[in-house]
C-alpha cells in the first residue's frame, strides 16, 4: 500500500483586472494513493467551477520510468494535457475531459477524449484511489 506524499503545493493570488486569481499546483507520486481527499477537492473544484485557474500536476508510475508522466489540468478554458506517455516520454496530448470511476469503496480519477495516436494513452489514469 503505497502512502501519499506530497512534493510540492503552491498557492498564488495575483491581483488581475477582474479581481484575483488564485492558482493551486500539487505533485503527487505513486500510482495507488490512500487518501483520497487531496485530489478529490481538485476535482470537485473543476467540476464545481470555483477557482478560476486551477493545475494539478501529477507523477504516477506507468510501468516504466514513474518520473515520465506529468499531467496538468489548468482552470478557466478547462485545458488538460498530459506530458509524455509510456512510450512517448516528451509527448504532450490534449485531453478533453476529467473524470472519476467509483466501484465499491475504490475510486479512479483520469483523463479521457486524449488526442493521441497510441491508443494505449486514449485514457490515462490520474490515481487508483483505495477509499472515497
């Protein structure tokens, strides 16, 4: 059981013309996380539309080298693009939607509607979360 564990958080506000903006980025590594928590709030924020950009990067292990995939999710035009790919580490793919699978006490969260070639990259998991 992996623990998780989190290598950066920032959070900015700047003042911009039609107020302030607020921006959250964190990093989370493994594949299998516990808490379910952290990412959730990002995607209830994305779902919800209440932070007006909001980018989550996150590091899972895709079988080979875990440092290869980053995925970023930025608020306001919703844009996902995931970073590199199994086996196309310096890709970068525009997905369309960010979503969440439930079965029983185990939730995913990933992205779909991936504009690539490699159909293997058509969905990339974000997390494997153990409980809700």
């Amino acid at each position: 059981m992996k623990v998780l564990r989190v290598v950066g958080i920032s959070i900015s506000c700047s003042l911009l013309l039609f107020g302030c903006g607020q921006k959250k980025e964190v990093q989370v590594e493994g594949a299998n996380v516990t808490n379910a928590k952290l990412v959730k709030s990002f995607y209830d924020d994305v779902q919800n539309n209440t932070s007006s950009e909001l980018r989550i990067k996150t590091i899972h292990s895709n079988g080979t080298d875990p440092t290869r995939t980053k995925l970023e999710f930025e608020k306001g035009e919703i844009v996902y693009t995931a970073i590199g790919s199994e086996d196309s580490p310096n890709t970068v793919i525009h997905c369309s939607s960010f979503n969440k699978r439930s079965e029983g006490s185990k939730t995913a969260y990933f992205l779909t509607g991936c504009s690539n070639t490699n159909s293997k990259s058509a969905v990339i998991p974000v997390v494997d979360l153990e409980d809700k």
